[in-house]
C-alpha cells in the first residue's frame, strides 16, 4: 500500500463560530488531498480533461473524532479502501491527524469516473488506473462496476 500525505495550515476563515475546523473543509481537504495524488502522479486536472474524463463524488461520509483549531496543523493520509475491477468506481479514505499526531476525522469518500463523451461511469485510461492501484490499501475491497 502507497499512502499519500498532504498537510495543511488551519486558516482563520477555515473554522466555524465556535472556533473549530467546519465540517466543509475536511471534505474539501479530503478533495485537495485526492487532487495532489493525481497531479504528483502526472495527471493535471488539464490533462485528466484532456483523456476525456473527469472524477465525480457519489458519497462523502465523515468520522469527527477531535477537535482542531486555527494556526494548526494537520495531515491528511489517503489511500484507496475499494475499487472496481475495472477502475471505473473508487473508494479512499483520509485521515485527518493533528500536529500531535491524533487523529481528528475520517473522511470517506465513493467516487467515479466519467467519461465526457457518454456522461457516462466508465473505466478510467490505463494510467489514471494505475495511480488508484498504486494507492489501494492492503485489505482494499473490490467494488462493483456497476450500479
């Protein structure tokens, strides 16, 4: 298993009145996460567009576990927990860790690919495939392609 790591620093404008993380920003950290394992593997936003597809979010789930705070922090760990044979359907989860290392959410998200031509899920080109494979956790589940 390959798991992907980005980091963060809590902004003011990222907390909510009572002064902790909100709730949209670890799904957004959790995309932004995804976004930089698909660019540090060679595939831009550009060039995913290009090949024709695009990724697209079934379900988010999210696992509030501690609090976080402006000026701190964070880690989001990423590895894909499911996949479809094909590709076409995929699972990750991010770990959301303070600096002390805590964990402080899950973040767990279904996705797709969808080919611009059909606007349809389909199986992903080769290369966007390999970069899930590369990512997938040891006891990663085989999702179904199809609906």
């Amino acid at each position: 298993m390959s798991v992907f790591t980005k980091s963060f620093e809590v902004r003011w404008d990222d907390v909510d009145l009572n002064g902790h993380l909100r709730n949209t920003r670890y799904l957004e950290y959790a995309s932004t996460a995804r976004l930089a394992l698909l660019r540090e593997s060679g595939w831009s936003p550009r060039d995913v567009h290009q090949a024709g597809f695009l990724p697209v979010t079934l379900n988010d789930e999210v696992r509030y576990l501690r609090e976080v705070f402006p000026s701190e922090a964070v880690t989001v760990a990423s590895c894909v927990i499911g996949l479809s044979d094909d590709g076409s359907r995929w699972r990750f989860e991010h770990t959301v860790s303070r600096e002390n290392g805590k964990e402080a959410a899950v973040v767990r998200t279904l996705g797709a690919w969808i080919d611009l031509r059909t606007r349809r899920i389909a199986a992903p080109p080769a290369g966007l495939r390999t970069v899930l494979e590369q990512a997938r956790a040891v006891d990663c589940e085989n999702l179904t392609s199809k609906p």
